[in-house]
C-alpha cells in the first residue's frame, strides 16, 4: 500500500476488510450446509471469528504496521503514525460493517 495515494489507501483497506469477512463467512456457511449444520447460524458465528483477520488481511500483514508504528515513535515522523492509525481505523469499520450486515441478515442477534 506504500506506493499509491493514501485515500486510495483507506478505501482499498476498508473494502478488502469487508470482502474478507462478508466472503469467508459466506463461504463457511456453505461448508456448514454440506456438512449439516445450520448456515445461518454458522455465518453469524464465522463473522465474530475472522473479524480479526479480515482487519490484519485489510492492513497488510503486522510486520508493516509495526514498522510505522516504530518510525513514528522512535523517529518523530508522526504523519506515518497518523496515517497507519487511519488505515486501521478503516480497516475496523469494513470490519464492522460487514459484521453488521450479516446480523441484520441473519437475525441471530434476536431472541
């Protein structure tokens, strides 16, 4: 992501965040109807399962985080630290929109 603008930089991480989680859970649900087990119930489990991966995928891997992270600390470049901070913020709102449609389509949430 180091070589394209940044606001493309932020779309592309929300969304890729977004597709990770609303495509592995569909995905899983289809393993879950093969194998018997209720697919609905399976997307809404899945969706709080990879929500974590689906923002590490969206960012990149750790390793490049980290990185900046150090940068802005230890160096004092703070606009690679404010900007690795955005990424993740947007990469935890694809996260979130993604874990919030699959509870409003699956109804799971509801007693």
């Amino acid at each position: 992501m180091e070589n394209q603008p940044f606001f493309a930089s932020l779309f592309e991480s929300y969304f890729i965040a977004l597709g990770v989680l609303l495509g592995g859970s569909i995905i899983g649900a289809l393993a879950a109807f093969i194998t018997g087990k209720p697919p609905l119930t399976e997307v809404f489990r899945l969706s709080n399962l990879i929500r974590i991966w689906a923002i590490i995928a969206a960012i990149g891997g750790t390793f490049d985080t980290v990185y900046s992270f150090e940068r802005g600390v230890l160096d004092g470049q703070t606009k690679d630290l404010f900007k690795q901070c955005l990424l993740i913020l947007s990469a935890l709102g694809g996260a979130q929109t993604g874990a919030l449609l699959i509870n409003w389509l699956t109804q799971e949430h509801v007693s």
